[in-house]
C-alpha cells in the first residue's frame, strides 16, 4: 500500500510540476524570468520547450538592449547598452499549430560603476554584403553616453579583401570575407561587422509581400513571404518589423503573432537598397468578433447557431 501511495505522490508531483520561470502556458520557458546587469553586459538566456518548433526573441527597447540570437535559436545574448527597463519575449510556435505560446524575462539596466569610462561598443550594421570596388559606412555607438575619452580606432582583419578609413568607411578590394573593427582607446573594448565582397553586385530593385492586407486571430500566427526583384539579386536580406508591437510583433523570418484587437503595419525592408513593402495586419479575437457583428446587425439566436459553424470554417480559412 505505501508504494502505491508513493507511486501516486510521484505521478502527481511530476503532472503539475512547474519548470522555474515556466510562461503560463507551460510550453516555453527561460533560465530566469528576471535579471540585472550593468551598461556594457552580457547575458545569455536558454529557452526550453516541450515539443519541436520556431523559437525568435525580441526586445521591448532596442536603446537599452538589444538581442544576438544563438544559432540554434534556443540560446540568446542579451546586450545592455543604456541604463533602463526592457522586457525580453522569447516567442515560440510549436510544429503543426498555429498558437505561438511567450516567455519573458524582466531585464534591469543599471549605470555601470565608473560612468566616465568605456564599458562598450556598437557597430552598425554588423554585416555587409559588398561589390567588389563598393564603399558603405559603418557607426559606432560608445557606451555609456557619460563616458569621457569615446575615441575609437579601425582595422581591418585582411586588408587585401576589404580597407576601412579612419571615418569608419568600408571599401571592397577584392572578393572574399573580412571583419571590419572598430576599438576604444579607453579599455580596448571591440565589435566587428562581417564583410562579405562579391565579384559582381546584382542589386535589389524592389520588394512585395504575399498579402498587402491580411488577419491573423490572437494567438496564433500568419507567415508573410517577401518577394524581391530581381530573383537573382545578390543580398536577399530583409528586415521585418511592426508599427505597434502590442497588437502584432513579427519575427525575423516574416511570422506574425496576433498580440491582442487592433490593426499593425508589418514592414519589410530590404538590406540592399531599403526597399519597403508594408502589409496592413488586423488582429482579431476570433469567431466571437463574427458572433458579436452578426448580433449588432439583428441576427436572431437561431440564426447565430447556424452561422457560428460557418464563422469557424471561415476564420480558418
């Protein structure tokens, strides 16, 4: 009888165990769902879940830290660059569903211990993709913005492929791959930008989405494609983004995930060129929104047990 009840003790315990920092839904969760750091700091948040699918992170202000996604996807770094508040959302969708379920982690930016000096640097962007005898400009961001000495040299990992001036200007020798660095002269802090040089630059001429308006209900998610011209461009690269991130927030592949009602503009910009193609997105709550019109315009209750069937086909369609 004893073992039975430990059998049930154990069954019981591992049903409703919680994971630490487990999301509400139990199908993603971080390492921590808080942190604190100083200006110049790194952390590194792992992701768990409970089945295979897409993992994408994002930031809710990219001025006090920004994210280096792992290459698995499961790992992030966060990067701290000013003191201040900012929410960390790992967003995850499950294989052959289209709920996408959220982590969080709180993140406190704190000023560093000695303002004056350097404690980071950042460079903008953090790769290019360059024709040979092409030039593109690279800035660098000095952290924090109280630090006293914010000089900051160049370099070049292979001169022959790729030079870079005193100004931060990239010019492309010849075809290969280089880094373009830049350091602080206070504390020799460093970032680089992966360059890539190409024989022959085929350029982008423009871009358009699959849909120019389009709904996704909360909760679940709707994939935008980009199309860009001409096929055989050389930097496919695309940005996303959304003008409201609290209705709809995009991922870096063009995945959109319903936040809650209303209407977001979801962006995508093309590296080479900074083309735009804009999509209008709705969020909506679901068939309850086809319920709730059908009543506003007088439809009795038998007809609204006829239409609620025809209302879930639709809306999943």
């Amino acid at each position: 009888m004893s073992r039975i009840r430990v059998f049930v003790a154990v069954a019981l315990l591992t049903l409703f165990a919680t994971p630490p920092a487990a999301s509400a839904n139990g199908e993603i969760w971080l390492d921590r769902d808080s942190a604190r750091i100083e200006v110049g700091s790194r952390l590194v948040l792992h992701a768990e879940t409970r089945r295979s699918g897409d993992i994408w992170w994002e930031t809710s202000d990219h001025a006090v830290a920004d994210i280096a996604p792992g290459a698995q996807g499961r790992d992030a770094t966060v990067r701290a660059w000013r003191p201040g508040t900012a929410t960390v959302y790992a967003h995850f969708a499950p294989f052959g569903s289209n709920s996408v379920f959220t982590a969080i982690c709180r993140l406190t930016v704190i000023a560093n211990s000695n303002p004056r000096r350097v404690a980071a640097v950042r460079l903008t962007p953090e790769s290019l993709l360059l024709g040979r005898g092409e030039s593109r400009s690279l800035t660098a961001e000095v952290f924090p913005d109280t630090a006293v000495n914010r000089d900051v040299d160049w370099e070049s990992s292979d001169p022959s492929t790729i030079a870079v001036d005193r100004n931060g200007t990239v010019a492309a020798l010849r075809p290969g791959r280089a880094w373009a660095r830049v350091v602080t002269r206070d504390g020799g802090h460093r970032a680089e930008c992966d360059v890539e040089v190409v024989e022959r630059e085929i350029r982008v001429e423009g871009i358009v989405l699959n849909h120019a308006s389009s709904y996704v209900i909360r909760d679940e998610t709707r994939h935008l494609i980009a199309y860009i011209t001409p096929e055989n461009a050389t930097n496919k690269k695309v940005y996303w983004s959304t003008s409201n991130p609290n209705i709809a927030s995009v991922s870096r592949t063009g995945i959109v995930v319903g936040v809650r009602r209303g209407i977001a503009i979801i962006s995508a910009m093309t590296e080479d060129g900074g083309f735009v193609a804009e999509c209008e997105m709705e969020v909506r709550d679901g068939w309850l929104d086809f319920v709730g019109g059908c009543a506003t315009l007088g439809a009795t209750p038998a007809a609204l047990v006829l239409l609620i069937p025809l209302a879930c086909l639709l809306i999943r369609r």
